[in-house]
C-alpha cells in the first residue's frame, strides 16, 4: 500500500509537469554585450553587395595597436580564403559545363596565384579597438572591390588570353562581379 500511496504521487506529479506550458525565457542580461563590438562590425565574417567583398575580423593582444593589426591580418586572411572558394566555385562550374581548359594544371596555378594577392590587396575599411580589463579587443574590416578582383584575376593569367576568355567572360564569373 505504501507502494501504491508513492506510485500515485510520483505520477500526478509528473502528469503535472508534463502538462504545464512552457514559459519564455527572457534575457534580462542588457550588460552590454554588444557594446563591446564596433556598430560596423556586422554579424558575419564574409559579405558582399554590388561593389565589392568584405570581411571581418576580430582579435586580443596586451595593446591596442596589436590588438588591431591582428584582426586587420585575419580579416585579409578571411578575405582571401572565401574568395578563393567563390573562384574555385566559378571554375568547377565551368569544368561542370565542360571546359577542358579549366582542368589544366597551369590554369589552376594562375587562378590561385592570382587570388593569393587579395591579401595584399585588400583596403582596410575600419579598425578600432576596446579594452577590457587590461586586455585590448582589435576588430577590423577589409574590402576588395569587384573591379579590382577582376584585375587581379586577369593579370593573374598574363598573356593567356585563352584562360582569360574562359574565365573572366563565363557567366559563372559575370554574375559573382555583378551581385
């Protein structure tokens, strides 16, 4: 009986839970979190729009010059790699559509020398930096437009005006610079 007697209670109260409505939880922390984060900083790493691709970036160091020069170099490596992926998407697409020229090993080569220096040559569009505690947060936000990717693509390829034709006037290519 005495068995029974818990059995019943442990089920109503389960019952009870199972039944209840879930209340929202609200976070009633307004600390400032975003505070600590420039208002040009945006949520996401790799962006672009109609005149070029950004990335940002963020970084710590014991002073606010390395704190900035750590998020500009990560940002420029950000920068880089997703370009990189929307140009190797380009040329798969072309191999998809059956170009033989873009399997080459030395067209591979060109296109990747090529983009390597949009690390180099990507602008520095902010920086800025907020301490904490003895500690400095750098953020910085790099740009390459269309127009100079294109360029850095085409002398990428030199006098391959064959690569040239291929790549830079497929529609693949044309609608990444247009976007």
């Amino acid at each position: 009986m005495k068995n029974t007697t818990k059995l019943v209670f442990i089920a109503i109260v389960l019952l009870m839970v199972a039944c209840s409505g879930a209340n929202e939880l609200q976070n009633t922390n307004t600390s400032g979190a975003n505070d600590l984060y420039p208002s040009w900083y945006g949520a996401y790493e790799f962006s672009s729009d109609t005149s070029g691709f950004y990335a940002r970036a963020t970084a710590v160091a014991s002073d606010a010059d390395m704190a900035k020069l750590r998020a500009e170099k990560e940002a420029r490596a950000l920068l880089e790699s997703y370009i990189a992926q929307e140009l190797e998407d380009v040329r798969s697409e072309l191999e998809r559509d059956g170009s033989s020229i873009v399997k080459e090993p030395n067209f591979i080569l060109m296109l990747r020398n090529a983009h390597l220096k949009v690390e180099e040559e990507a602008s520095v569009v902010d920086t800025e930096h907020f301490e904490k505690d003895g500690v400095f947060r750098g953020f910085a936000k790099v740009e390459m437009s269309k127009q100079i990717l294109k360029n850095l693509i085409e002398s990428g390829f030199g006098s391959k005006n064959s690569y040239i034709k291929e790549y830079l006037e497929s529609r693949a290519f044309k609608e990444l610079i247009s976007l």
